[in-house]
C-alpha cells in the first residue's frame, strides 16, 4: 500500500508517494530528480549515497522512504545552494576530484563535520570518512582538502 | 615540407621552450560540476519511459544448454521481451582477440554469470519477476578451475572448437638462455602466484539506448572506447555502424574494466531497444558487476634467471600461464604484454618467455591498470632482489648496473632510442627515501613490529603491443566568438584526459583561457581516437589534440603577420591576444583575428591524425619491435609488520615516474596515488574468492575489500624525470597505468627484507603473512 511523505528536502517543502519498502536513494533519484546522489554497493558499505537527515549522515540506500517523513533532508544539492561549500572549494583547489562519483558523499560528511566540528585532527577525519570509499584519488588530496577546508573556517571565525 | 606537416608540428612544440598554461597545476574544467553532484553519468540520463533490462544468468560453471521456456516470463504484466541467443538479429560473436565469445550463451554456459538470457520489463521489480521465471535447462558438464590442470586435459574442454584449453601461446626468444646460464655466477629460480583482482569502479555498468534518436540508435552508456563499443553494438543488430551512435558521458571509473565490459553492456540494451522499439536501461547491480565483469588475470609464473660476478644480469627463462577463464576476451594481448615486459626494465642478453593464456570454467580475465604487467613485475622484481642478495649486492646498486638506458636492446631486441629515464629515476628515488642507510638499519630489527624497505621498478610500453596499429586523431573548430570546440574519442572516466590535458594543449596553442575550451569527449561523431586506455588518453590522444589546434595556430599566425606585418615565426598567442614578440605594442585581440579569419576566407576547423610510425615484430620468435617508447616507474615502499599477527602496514611510498613532459603535475600526482593505492590493495587486501564450483563467493563491498582513508601510506612527493618522448604532445607518455604496476613488486620486496624470507605469492594477508612466518622457522 502506498504511503504519503511529507519532508523538508533542501530546504523546502516536498510530498510523494512512496511504496513502504521503497529506499530513500530511489525516491531522491527517480521520483524528485536529485541524481547527485550516487548507488554504488546498495548495502552501506562506501558512502556515495550519504545524505543528511536532521543534520546527521545517513546512507540512503538502506535508509526506506517513510523513515523521512516529517524530518528534513540534506543532498549534495542542497549542500550547495547558497554556493560552494569549504570543502567542495578545497577538493577543487587540491586536485581531488577525479571521476567524481563518489564525491556527493565526501561533499555531505564535509557539511556535517563542519557544522558538528570545531576543528578536527587528522586521525579523527580518517575516522570521520572511514565509511567513504573512493578508487580514484587514492584519498590523499581528499585528506589535503578536508584539512584546507577546515584551516581555512578556523581562519574565519 | 608543409607548416601542416604533423612530424614538424610535434617537433616544434617538443621543443618549445617558456610554456604558459602546459606542466602548470590547472584545475580541470569538470572538477565544479562534479563537486556539486551536477556532472551526469550514465544512470542520470534515465527516461522515465525507459523500459528496464535485467539478465538470466548461469547457475553452473559448464553446461549445455538443452532448452529454454520463456512463456511464463510473458505471462507477468509488464515483461516485453525475452530475449536469447536465438533473437539477435546480428551475429552473436563479441570475442575481441578470437572469434570464442558470444553475447548472449549459445549451446552451452562455461561459467556461473555467463549471461543466458535478458528480460526487458516496464519497471525494474517486474524485469526482476521475469528474470526468475525463465526457465533454462541445462545438462551439467565436468568444468575445470584450475589452469595448470586445464592446461594439461583434452578429455574436458571448455572450447571444443580450439581442441586444447589453452586459448593462446606466446614466445620471445633472444640468444641462447643455455649458454647464458652457464656464464652465470649465481642462478635464482622460483615460482610465483598472483590472484584475480576486481576493478570496482565505483560506478557500476550502465547503458542506456534509445531508438531513433538522430534516426539511428543511440547509446548512452558507460564505456571506453565509444568507436568499438559502437562496432560490437552494430554487428550484434546487423546495422551499419553509422547507424549506431554512442555517446560516453561522465564515467564513474573504469581502469579497463569497461574497455570490455562497456560495449557489451551496450550491445544488450540496444538489444532491447531494436527489439521493443522503446529506449531500454540496463545496469548492473553490484554483485553483477563483480560476479560477471572481467577481471585481473591470476597468474602462475615460473621464473629462472641468473648473474655473472660482476652484477650483471646473463639471462632468463620465464614461463608465464595466465587463468584467462571462459573467454579470452583480450587475454592475448594482455599476455603478449607481459611476455614482452618479462625481463623487467633491464638489459638481458639472453631470454626465454613463453606464455599460455589457460581457458577454465571462471569469469573470465580481461584489461585492468597494468594489463597483464604487475604480475610479471612481481616476478621479475622478487628475482632481480635473491640475485641481488646472492651476489652479495645491494638490491638498488644490482639494478642500477643492469638499467635500460638510451642505446639499449630489450629482450625484443628492440634498440631503444631516446626517452628512457629509469635510470635516473632510480637514483634519485633511492637518494630521496635514504634508501642504503633504511636498508641496513631495518635489517636488524628483531621485535614484534619489524621494519622492511623494498623497491619495484617497472616499465610499460606505450601504444598497442608489437605492430598493431595506433593512431590519434581529433577535430577542432574555432567558433565566431572565438571559443573552441573540440571532439576527441577519449571518454573522461576521471583520469582527466579531456578535461584537464587537452583543454590545456589548447589553451597553450591559442593563447585563449581554459574556460573558452569546450573538449566533447567519448563520442562517436568525433573521429576514432583508439581506446582510452594503455595510459594513452592524455599522451596518444593529445597527439590529434595537438596537430588539430597547431596547424589552426599556423594559419592564424600567417594572418596575423600579414594584418601586423612582421614574420610568422614573431608571432605569439598569449592571454586573448596574438602579437608581435619582438613588438608586443603591435597586435590584435584573439576574437578580432578571427573575426579577420572568418572575411578572409581562412579555414577555421583543423583535423589532426597521426599514425604511430612502428616497426616489424615477428611473432614467432617474439623479435623486434615491441612499442614506439616505454614509460617507467620507480616506487620504494616502507612498511612494518606485526610478527605476531601478521598485519602489514605500508608506512610510506616514495614514487618517480619517468613519462616525458608532466602536462599537468597535479592531475599526474592524483593518478599516481590512484594507481599506488589500487595496487597496494591488491597487494595487500583484494582477493576475489571463488567456491568449488567457480562461483564468486564475495560478490559485494562488504566481502570484496578495497582501501579505505585509513589504509593508504603516507605518499611522498612524485620526483618526475621528464625524458621527452618525440611523438607525444610536448613529449609526453603515458601515466594513468604506470604506479600500479610495480606496486605489488614493492610492497612484497619490503615485506620480504622485513621478515628476511622471500614472499612468492599474493595478497599479503595476515593469514598468510603468519603462514610465511611459520613456513621460514
């Protein structure tokens, strides 16, 4: 039996119909047209369809539909809406973009580590993205960036 | 000679000297649009009146096919089409190096995932419904899994046409290896192992194909070679190949694993889509992709070599058996590969190689980074360190003392001629990583955690192995406002060939910025660039890229000197503006030169082709000439490793790279590091594992394991020799392959100097470090 969501996506305000097992990564992708999202495992296990809901990083991909009703919810899209993020400036700057597909996840964890985090050691943003696989840049400019991303905001404030 | 003549052109700008936007650290033109989520791959481009493809796949390793019933499949509302063998109106033959391989099973499956059948549903849950109510029956047949078994049956065989498991040979044969042995002071022999690695690119296969679109069938589809995957989509529906476009969008990696995979994932949607008459979208699921896609070849390599007193190599005899599984796909070459690249980057004047590429009843093996060249790296590398410890030298002085440099004969016996710069790669390296002083402190290690310092040095022949024909070729047009278009072959899978290196050629040969180039890449409107892949999108492809916007830049500067009166050859392109060098008060903007060009009837859009210039190779004895110039690559790896529990950590990676002119230093240091960590998990981690029947028993991401941010060494700096070779743009070779290749070979040299006991085969799990502990007391 199909179900009615209602959520705040990026911002504002969306309803669809949702069957009750379908996953949130397929709402996103096919019914609202938000594709930054990427599959890549369909089981939790590399990051490339995190998402925030109420601020927190979630995969969507095992995350179903109904579970955001009423809740809001954060895509790479959104991340971006009021222009480049630190951390997307930073992956640009330090060459960590290669094929891309597995960057809406860095770009999101980046959102959420920001706004949770004051400052982070190196160890501490290993752990942090432990759960986003890339097989392009071998991680070392990500880590570049992420560090610049956050000097970069200890400046500012 | 012509101002157009492409030698001319190459060798001028070979040798230009004060390069403005080319070697500079330019960010990639795509690098926003992927760093909002708004750079389309495959799957963004879904209709929403798509139908959708799901595939029937084998449940037995080798099995004849005795009947199929597809009637309850069209039953379920929804199911369009069941489509077999039988329906393709085209030839069923995919193979790409002999004729052995059909796209959908034909009489009989050789592996579990071979591909039977594809339903094609209105939704993706009824093609799912579909796909498990087709029934297939079969007649199980006795299967083979191992090669060296394989190799030496006729009583099963897995291809009865070929009368033999083995699908191919190979043979070089330089001197007489007898005579060499006997000059040798000290013989090494050994046998080593390698496993079948898993691309896992990150994006899984994916092809959408929509009919009539432009009146013929168009193919969006994750791919690398959009010319051939067209060929192979054409042939299986029986059209003319004008009347297939592909069109190659964002490509969420590849690594060679969609140079085979990509055109038959096209070919099935276009199936679809020709036999509906409805655009048709195929994607893997992630334990498809790894269940079905080639995959690294495993490899069993039997390797002798000997020395004289004096530390110089005399000669060895190699026997390479590749487990190329059901289908040989493109196995040949990747054996004649590694059959040409046995000796290592050395001098050796006599060698025996001879390869079997082995048939089993597994997934086939097929182009990963390194085709078939990080194997026999490993082998080769692993010797050049027992030879050196039986001389009584140092791994890094053995190896300096038998270098390849200019003037010297490959096992080929192909004289190189210029751009070879391992030797000094490996000097410098060595220096940089204090490489003599590491090497004798660690030895005396003696605790839990025991250090070890290790080297690979590799090298990989640019262009096709042997005299197989290579050639680049591009279009590009100046539009009236003065912006460039160019069309190029090459797909941008994230190495950042069209994006970044052509864009950047140029911007240099046009003085105009980045941002006025706009490079359509992985389209079948432009003209056939070759494949992107063997490390040659950036190098091989920017040859065309190169000759297309030099002869643009010869006719215009011929204008300009006209309109400013003063000599071509004073005239520079630089920022929007095209003056005199001599003069610089004297000139004209960019947009207004063209605006000139345009009234004075100078033509505007310059092709640019160039045939790589090849010599003879004879098969039979494997002599001659291999490739147009080697690419080289250094890596010194520091690791530790945990005695007690066999954890082996790399600690940190030094790499050097010899491959011409660096166009772009930081897209070069992002492929390195790729290419380092791709092949230190395979070193250490990645094993695909298959049950008795040949069934992948880790067909996911959370079984197959690939490195994570808190796996990856601390990687140094690259230190480039920039050894210009005379064809590629600005001198460049190929980089893209080149840091995995001798990645395996570095990690199990330090491995083996940390725990002082030859590591033979691969990965180097903590099970199997501990069993090598046990097995050395």
């Amino acid at each position: 039996m199909k179900r009615v969501v209602r959520f705040k996506l990026n911002g504002e305000y969306v309803e669809a119909e949702v069957e009750p097992n379908e996953l949130l990564i397929n709402l996103l992708r096919d019914k609202l047209h938000l594709t930054g999202t990427k599959y890549v495992c369909g089981i939790g296990e590399c990051g490339a369809c995190t998402v925030l809901i109420d601020g927190k990083p979630v995969l969507s991909c095992i995350t179903l539909a109904v579970d955001v009703n009423g809740k809001e919810v954060v895509t790479v899209e959104g991340v971006s809406k009021d222009g480049l993020t630190p951390v997307q400036e930073a992956l640009m700057e330090e060459g960590a973009i290669q094929c891309g597909y597995c960057l809406p996840g860095f770009v999101v964890m980046g959102e959420y580590l920001l706004k949770e985090r004051m400052e982070v050691s190196e160890e501490e943003l290993r752990e942090a993205l432990r759960g986003n696989l890339c097989r392009c840049t071998g991680y070392v400019n990500i880590v570049k960036a992420f560090k610049k991303a956050f000097e970069k905001r200890g400046l500012k404030s | 000679m012509s101002v157009e003549d492409p030698y001319a052109l190459l060798d001028k700008w070979l040798n230009a000297q004060e390069l403005l936007v080319v070697g500079k650290d330019v960010t990639r033109v795509d690098a926003f649009q992927k760093a909002v989520g708004k750079a389309y791959f495959t799957e963004d481009y879904l209709l929403k009146e798509a139908l959708f493809v799901k595939q029937v796949l084998s449940p037995y390793p080798h099995a004849r096919i005795l009947s199929y019933d597809v009637r309850k499949a069209l039953d379920i509302p929804g199911v369009k089409a069941v489509i077999t063998a039988k329906d393709i109106p085209g030839v069923n033959q995919v193979g790409y190096a002999l004729p052995d391989q059909p796209l959908l099973a034909e009489g009989k499956v050789r592996y579990v995932g071979e591909v039977v059948a594809l339903v094609v549903a209105e939704d993706y849950d009824t093609a799912f419904k579909g796909v498990e109510s087709v029934e297939v029956k079969y007649e199980e047949l006795p299967y083979l899994l191992d090669p060296l078994e394989a190799m030496n049956r006729n009583d099963i065989l897995i291809h009865e046409e070929i009368g033999s498991n083995i699908a191919f040979k190979t043979k070089v044969v330089k001197g007489d290896v007898n005579e060499g042995f006997a000059k040798s002071d000290v013989i090494v022999e050994n046998e080593y192992r390698t496993h079948h690695q898993d691309h896992i690119y990150l994006e899984p296969e994916a092809a959408l194909a929509i009919p009539d679109m432009e009146g013929r069938i168009t193919i969006i589809c994750s791919t690398q070679y959009p010319h051939l995957t067209r060929d192979i989509a054409s042939k299986v529906l029986g059209l003319p190949s004008s009347y297939v476009k592909i069109i190659t969008p964002y490509v969420g990696g590849g690594f060679g694993g969609k140079d085979d995979e990509g055109p038959l994932v096209a070919a099935k949607a276009a199936l679809a889509a020709y036999l509906t008459g409805r655009p048709s979208f195929l994607m893997y699921s992630r334990e498809e992709s790894i269940a079905i896609h080639p995959k690294r070849e495993a490899t069993v390599i039997k390797y002798k070599s000997g020395a004289s007193k004096d530390g110089r190599l005399q000669a060895i005899d190699v026997k390479i058996i590749h487990d190329t599984g059901a289908y040989a796909n493109r196995g040949p070459f990747i054996l004649w590969r590694a059959t040409v690249h046995a000796s290592g980057p050395y001098e050796v004047p006599n060698a025996r190689v001879e390869g079997f590429a082995v048939y089993t009843n597994k997934v086939y093996q097929g182009s990963f980074r390194g085709f078939g060249n990080p194997g026999i790296q490993f082998a080769a590398e692993s010797q050049m360190d027992l030879l050196a410890e039986k001389l009584g030298l140092d791994p890094i002085d053995f190896r300096l003392k038998n270098i390849l440099k200019e003037g010297s004969t490959t096992i080929t016996s192909q004289k190189l001629d210029h751009s070879v710069g391992v030797g000094e790669a490996l000097r410098k390296v060595a220096e940089a990583s204090d490489w003599w002083r590491k090497r004798r402190e660690y030895s005396l290690d003696t605790g839990r955690f025991r250090r070890g310092i290790g080297v690979g040095v590799a090298w990989h022949g640019i262009s096709t192995s042997r005299g197989v024909p290579d050639w680049s070729n591009a279009y590009v047009k100046i539009e009236k406002d003065g912006s460039v278009t160019a069309y190029t072959g090459i797909v941008e899978m994230g190495q950042g060939a069209p994006t970044s290196a052509h864009v950047q050629i140029i911007s240099e040969l046009l003085g105009i910025p980045p941002t006025k180039v706009k490079v359509i890449f992985g389209t079948t409107d432009a003209p056939d660039t070759g494949a992107t892949h063997a490390s040659r999108g950036s190098s091989i492809g920017g040859i065309g890229v190169l000759i297309a916007a030099a002869k643009l830049r010869e006719r215009l500067a011929k204008l300009a000197s006209e309109i400013l009166n003063v000599t071509p050859e004073e005239i520079m392109f630089k920022d929007g503006r095209v003056y005199s060098k001599k003069d610089p008060n004297l000139y004209i903007e960019w947009k207004d030169l063209i605006k000139e060009a345009i009234s004075k009837g100078v033509e505007l859009s310059a092709t640019g082709y160039f045939f790589l210039p090849k010599g003879k190779f004879d098969d039979v004895r494997g002599q001659g000439f291999a490739y147009p110039a080697f690419s080289y690559m250094v890596v010194i790896s520091e690791v530790e490793v945990d005695v007690e529990t066999g954890v082996v950590k790399v600690l940190k990676v030094w790499p050097a790279l010899a491959a011409g002119r660096i166009l772009n230093p930081q897209q070069v240091e992002g492929q390195l590091e790729g290419a380092a960590v791709q092949g230190l998990g395979y070193a250490l981690m990645e094993n695909l594992v298959f049950d008795g029947k040949g069934r992948v028993v880790n067909p996911d991401l959370t079984d197959y394991v690939i490195p994570t941010i808190r796996d990856v060494p601390e990687i140094q700096k690259p230190i480039y020799v920039e050894d210009l070779f005379k064809y590629g743009p600005f001198g460049a070779k190929g980089v893209g392959e080149l840091a995995l290749i001798p990645m395996p070979a570095s990690v199990a040299n330090a491995v083996s100097h940390a725990l002082k006991t030859r590591v033979t085969s691969l990965p180097l799990t903590p099970e199997r470090v501990l069993e090598l502990i046990r097995s050395s007391r």
